[in-house]
C-alpha cells in the first residue's frame, strides 16, 4: 500500500478509536436505538473501502481474494481490538453483536467494490 493510504488509513483508524473508547455523552432515547449498529456499519466499512482503495492503488499486482478478504480481516479485528479496549471505558462494555455489526460492514462494502466497480466475479476471488 502506498505511504499516502497508509497515513489515511492510520488516521481513519485513530478517529474510531477516539470515536469508540469515548464514553456516551448522554443516554440514547429509544427512537435511536439502531443508531449505534448504523454507526458500526458504516465505519468500519468506511475502513474496509479505504484499505481495499490503497491494496488497489498500490503498483503490485494482488490477486483478487487478498483485494477481498485483507480489508475485510483488517476492519474485523480492528472492531474486535476495539471491542476489547471498551472492557475498561466507563459505560462502554464488550459486544460481540458489535464484532459482527462491524465485519458485515467491511464485508458488503467489499461486495460492492469487487463485484459492481472493479467488476471482479467472484469466481475469481477463489482462484489465485
């Protein structure tokens, strides 16, 4: 991955951590309720398109299942790094309903991506 993704993908990664070792400001009403799964899902598939964006920037040539299956690893167990950290944050607690909000996220972006913009089939993913 190129120095420039690098650096975004760090500082992406810092403002989760900031975002998700944070106490809650105030108690969500219950009209917001799926709020925090939304959040999940779209940050760490925010994370998993940034990491995929930088593999395929990158001058290497990588087969397709590293294209997929890297970034979605990576924002996986940055959520579950993540999930663990919360263990000792005040009001925050380990969830592993959270763990696969954020892998479901990393997983659809890299559905999207692969399939409809780099038009990559899947039975390429399985090929090296």
């Amino acid at each position: 991955m190129r120095f420039p993704y690098q650096v975004l993908t760090f500082a992406y990664g810092a403002v989760l951590f900031c975002l998700m070792t944070v106490p809650p400001p105030f108690e969500k009403p219950e009209r917001l309720a799926a709020l925090p799964i939304v959040a999940h899902v779209v940050l760490f598939a925010g994370m998993a398109a940034l990491v995929a964006l930088g593999i395929r920037r990158s001058h290497e040539r990588v087969p397709p299942i590293v294209l997929f299956a890297v970034p979605v690893a990576a924002s996986a167990l940055y959520g579950l790094f993540l999930e663990v950290v919360q263990i000792g944050v005040p009001l925050r607690s380990f969830d592993w309903k959270d763990v696969g909000w954020d892998a479901a996220g990393a997983v659809g972006v890299q559905v999207v991506l692969c399939r409809l913009v780099w038009k990559i089939r899947f039975r390429a993913l399985l090929t090296w």
